[in-house]
C-alpha cells in the first residue's frame, strides 16, 4: 500500500511516495487510508492550506515509520499519537510543540469531515479516528531564545576557509553588536535602493506611459493542466515585459542611477544566475530578450516580478491614488520587518502597524527631520517607544519612505505590512543576496566603513546560500542531515524575532548601573546571604579576578534584604553581567595585535588610532604589541583594584559601563598570551609602577 505527496507552487519540498506493507494491524491501515485521503484533498482537491500541504511533506513520513516499526499491543491503539509524541520527544529530541502530533490530528481531522470519506467508516472506525483526533498534546515547552548571532553560530562550517568565512570573520558572530551592525547597514541600503528603484518604476509608468494591458498578468501553476503549458506562459509575459520596459527606457535621454538599479532587480528576479549578464547586455544594448529556460517560471519571487509590475502598473494608472498604499512587494514586507525587528519592536507586533503609531518631527520649512515610533505591545500589554530615529540616516531615509508610500493621505489607520511568511533559505532569497554582491556592494562596503562595521552578515549569508545544503535528500530526519552532512544549513532563514532578541543584546542601555550600585550598603552591617542565583554564581566565578571582586563586593554589603529587593537585584545583576560579557567579547572579536606600525596614533592603553588596514573589516580594533603596552594595561588592572570601590560610590556607569569590561578583556589577553613581548613588559612594570601617573581622577569626585 503507498500513496505519493505531490510538490506544490511555492513549495520546496520535492515529491516522494510513503508506503506501508500489508501486513500490518488493521488499525494501522485504517490510520494510513485516512492520511492517504487527507492528502487527496488538501493536494487534489485544494481544500486544505499551504500549511497542510507543509505538514504532509514534513510529518507523514517520519508517523507511518514509526507507526510500522513499533511494535504495539492492542490496548495501545488509542494512545498511538501519544507514543508518537513521546518518541519525538525522548528519542529525536525535538520539542513538544514540533512532534508533528497537531500535524497528525490535523489531517486526521480533515478526512473524517469529508462526507465521501465518512461513509466509508463503519461506527467503529469513526468512533477510534475520533478518538485519535482529540488526543491531547504535552505541554509546549520553553522557546529558545535564539539571536541573530547564535543562529549564524550554529553553522559551524562557516569558520572553515575553503566553504565558510574564516577564524577572523566567524569570531565577529561571536558578537551581538558586531552581528546586528553589519546586519542592519546591509539591510538599510538594500531596503533605501529597492524603494527608490520602485519610485524609479512609477515615474516610468507615469511619463512613458506604461499602463497595465501593455504588462501581461501572470496566471499561477493551477490554471494549466501541465507544467511545460505554464512555463510558456511564463516565459512569454516575462518576455513582452522585457520588451516594454526596454523601449520605454531608452525612450530617455539619461535614465536615472535609480530607474537603471530598477531594472537590474527585475532581471536578477526574473533570470538564472549563470545567465544573467547575456539578458543584462540584451537590456542595456537595446536588443530583444531570448526565449530560453534561464527565464524563471517559478511565482517564488521576492520582489519585482512580472505579477507586482502589473499590479504597480494598475497603481499607477488608477484615478484615486491618494486613497490607495503604493503596492509594495514580498521582498519589502520582508525587510520592513527586519528594520522593525532592529529597532527592538516586537516580532509579533510589527505587522499591527500603521501610519498613526509613527509622529514626525518637522522643521520651520516642512521638512521632516525625525520619526517617532509609539505603539501597543501586545504581550507585556504596555505602550512602547523605541529610539527616535533620524531622517538623515540610512536607516531613517528607509523607514521614512516606506512609511509614506504605504500611508494613503487621508487614512493613515492602514497597516503598514502583514504578517511575514517564513523565507526559504533558497534559490528564491539567493537571487536577491546576490543582486546585493554584484550591484549594490560598493554602496555596502562604503556604509559599513563609514559606520565601522564589518561586512560578516552578507558574507556569511553568501556562503550559507553557497555551499548550505537543507534538503534531507537520503537523510530521514533534519537530525539525521545534521549529522551527516559536511554543510547543513537551516531550511527557513532567521525570523525578526532573532534580530530583536540580537539587537536588545546589542544594546548598551539594558541596565541601570546606578540602580545596581545602590542596593551597596555604606554601613557596617554587611549580611552575606545567597542572594544571586545560579546562572549568576557561574558568570561571576568565570570572571577575572578584579571583576569578581568588584561584584564580590556588591553583593557582600548589602542589607538584609526582602525576596522583592532580591530578585531586583538579581535582575540589575544578570542585566550588568551580559552587558560586560557582550561588550568583552565584542572587543575581543575585533582586537588584532600588531606590530612595528610607523602611521597611526597610540592611547593611553596602547590601542592604535588612525589607522587601517585594508585587508581587515571596517570595524578591527589594532592594539600595539608592545613592552609598553604592556605596561598601560597593567597599570589600568592594578590603578581598577585600588580604586573600584570609591569608583562604584562617585561614577557607577563609567564602572559598569567602561572599566569593567576593559579590564575582562585586558585580562583574557593576558590569559591567553597574547602578547609576545609580555616578559619584557612585565619587567618594565616593575621598574616603572611607582612613578606611573594615577587614573580616574575625573571620575573620583
């Protein structure tokens, strides 16, 4: 007995066959002849979702293999998908919630709602499928909060030379900061220049003009009986279009850097790869496009494809444009969210958002200089304002545009976007990483060097769409893959969720320093009780020795205190340790010791100021490999040890925020030996400590 799960448009799962032997219980047969009619309609008779179809690709095969290879005794029947879920759980180890078990009763679900289906059923039957379809799931357990950073960090091939991006690259992914500033100048630019590219269109359509019926409408998969039927049509609208656009640019005396941006994201949407440059020449030389298979016939696009053309072109041309949002694409939702995320808006909120959650702070002469964002957060039920944002920014010149396009003028209530899909990590999203390399990269490099940011993200990605393989392909399981794959890749990029846990991280205001600090008593009762937790416990024992004692020291002299002021406490604690570890790690990352450098300016702890080396990242800090460096860092370490305490009384941000993380990375170098001139510093200390200069005089008072 066997049934296949078809492929289906949007989908990248490829088709494959489930198959059960006949002789097995009846019950497992029963079970098998539902799931085979659940896939009947949802894959024929289209009366399931594309969530469905998802869940019969991913969830079937891994059930009926369980259900065949366990053996099960007949008072076991009822519980067969609680066995399911327990064996997900305890054996692939995944979690409660991704078992497929609501998958399952999903399906069977659908099938026994089917009226041909059910009177096939004897009572009996029905009675048990019933029964099954109730079972009732475990608890869902916690979510891992999952950052930007640590979704790149699980794809250790990365580090590798040969498939990944190298030591030096990777070790910026061990920075959130590091991570979402490379992240966020990326996406700036690509959302700016895709919005401007899309004005470019409208101006087109208006002058030219281009109306809808010269832009053919793309009608989707399910309306050919054959495939090869839908790949003409496609590759013919694909052509006409090119044709259209064609004429009309070069109807222009000097098209625009944007109009020509414009078409370059048309074609690299619209062609494979491998021959992009030949229809790039046809465009730009003025000569008729070919009808060949590089045409992708797939609706799996981004951003401009055929369909949103025509729908642009209907905007356009439509006499009550002041009461209708600019059209805009998949692509544009998709980074929306992302800048969204960056901001520290909550996942789950961003697609609630309309023109009246944002205020725009304008000049004498109209000109808007600021936006403001304030909007309900659905969980914590509370109103937040994230950081004012200027428009003279990348980041405010993108947001700004998009909010204006999709605000119509006398209804600024209109959602700003939906809610996002999940992005493939496929060919789909690697057409539009490598529109980013190969056309908007000089604007990229120039941004991350103005910003001093690396350029990890778009690399990293570069190399996961390169040589990151998520199809299970002879592997049953995604575990399975993981384990025997050289390059597995996750099959759905990071969700905006990730990039605001990533960016709450990366932000240096997570704590109060003063906050902390008071909690210190000045007096001579001093009360040792457990007050930090576990977690707490751990970071401060893996600390170096001057940090340890300064956080020694706050929670020794405290009062004795109640069960609020101590999870309080714990709270400002666990905020303070990750901001110190963040901020050590980051520094870390992008610290490279150097040697002999005439050009350049030396501090006062041996970092090297203006200098650059072009062969590294924008954002590398050099530190002079030096005796006298040497003795800088270790005159800060003894001049923290001596004075913390009257530092934590007269200036605890410049403590929390500055010194401490200086001194955990001054002391990981020392640890880890860094320096090769260390024994010759060491001796220079010596001679020199008593005469050396005293620090933190500024912040002592």
């Amino acid at each position: 007995m066997q049934f296949s799960i078809p492929s289906y448009e949007g989908g990248d799962y490829a088709p494959h066959n489930v198959t059960i032997s006949p002789n097995i219980p009846d019950h497992i047969k029963l079970i098998f002849s539902t799931l085979n009619r659940a896939n009947y309609l949802v894959f024929v008779d289209n009366k399931g979702t594309i969530t469905h179809k998802k869940q019969a690709h991913s969830t079937y095969k891994i059930f009926i293999d369980f259900m065949c290879s366990e053996p099960f005794e007949k008072k076991d029947r009822i519980k067969i998908l609680k066995k399911f879920e327990t064996h997900r759980v305890n054996i692939d180890k995944v979690k409660p919630q991704s078992s497929g078990l609501h998958a399952i009763k999903s399906m069977i679900k659908l099938a026994i709602e089917d009226e041909w289906f059910k009177e096939q059923l004897s009572e009996a039957q029905y009675a048990y499928l019933f029964t099954l379809s109730k079972t009732k799931p475990a608890p869902s357990s916690e979510r891992d909060q999952i950052n930007l950073a640590a979704w790149f960090a699980q794809h250790t091939w990365l580090r590798r030379d040969d498939v990944g991006i190298g030591h030096t690259l990777v070790s910026r992914l061990a920075s959130p900061k590091a991570t979402i500033k490379s992240f966020s100048v990326t996406i700036e630019i690509a959302m700016l220049e895709t919005l401007k590219a899309k004005e470019a269109l409208i101006a087109l359509f208006l002058d030219a003009p281009i109306t809808s019926d010269e832009i053919p409408v793309e009608r989707p998969r399910a309306q050919f009986p054959v495939k090869s039927e839908h790949d003409v049509h496609v590759r013919k609208c694909f052509l006409t279009t090119f044709d259209v656009l064609r004429a009309a640019y070069h109807s222009l005396g000097e098209p625009s850097a944007n109009l020509k941006t414009a078409i370059k994201l048309f074609l690299s949407e619209n062609i494979r790869e491998d021959d992009l440059k030949r229809y790039d020449e046809a465009f730009f030389r003025n000569k008729p496009a070919f009808n060949s298979p590089s045409i992708i016939t797939s609706r799996n696009k981004l951003f401009f494809s055929v369909f949103f053309l025509h729908e642009l072109a209907e905007y356009v041309h439509s006499g009550n444009k002041e009461e209708l949002q600019v059209p805009a694409s998949q692509g544009e939702h998709l980074l929306f969210h992302w800048l969204m995320a960056t901001q520290t808006v909550q996942a789950s909120d961003i697609a609630k958002l309309s023109g009246s959650n944002f205020q725009f702070i304008r000049r004498r002469n109209g000109k808007i200089t600021h936006i403001r964002n304030e909007y309900y957060k659905g969980r914590a039920k509370t109103v937040h304002k994230p950081k004012e944002i200027s428009t003279n920014t990348t980041l405010g010149s993108a947001i700004l545009l998009f909010i204006l396009q999709r605000t119509p003028k006398y209804d600024n209530s209109a959602k700003l976007t939906g809610s996002l899909k999940d992005v493939a990590t496929g060919v789909s999203f690697a057409r539009f990483i490598n529109f980013l390399n190969t056309y908007l990269n000089e604007k990229i490099i120039t941004q991350s060097d103005k910003e001093k940011s690396s350029l990890v993200f778009l690399k990293a990605i570069t190399k996961l769409l390169d040589n990151g393989i998520s199809a299970l392909g002879k592997n049953k399981t995604v575990e399975e893959l993981w384990e025997n794959c050289d390059t597995p890749c996750k099959r759905h990029l990071f969700k905006p969720s990730s990039i605001k846990t990533a960016a709450v991280y990366a932000s240096s205001d997570n704590f109060n320093p003063t906050q902390l600090t008071n909690f210190h008593s000045h007096t001579n009762k001093t009360e040792r009780n457990d007050y930090l937790t576990p977690n707490n416990e751990e970071w401060m024992n893996n600390t170096g020795l001057i940090t340890r004692a300064v956080m020694q020291d706050l929670t020794v002299n405290l009062f004795k205190a109640s069960e609020s002021e101590k999870q309080a406490f714990n709270s400002q604690f666990t905020n303070a340790s990750e901001y110190i570890s963040a901020k050590t790690e980051e520094t870390l990352a992008r610290m490279k010791l150097v040697t002999g450098k005439e050009d350049g300016k030396v501090n006062d702890l041996g970092l090297l100021t203006s200098y650059k080396d072009a062969d590294e990242p924008s954002d590398t800090i050099y530190l002079v490999d030096s005796p006298e460096t040497v003795v800088k860092l270790r005159h800060f370490l003894s001049e923290v040890k001596k004075k913390h305490h009257i530092l934590a009384k007269n200036s605890p941000e410049y403590l929390l925020m500055t010194v401490l993380p200086t001194v955990e990375w001054i002391e990981k170098l020392f640890e880890y030996k860094r320096f090769s001139t260390k024994d010759k510093g060491e001796q220079l200390y010596k001679k020199l400590a008593s005469i050396l200069p005293p620090l933190f005089s500024a912040h002592m008072r």
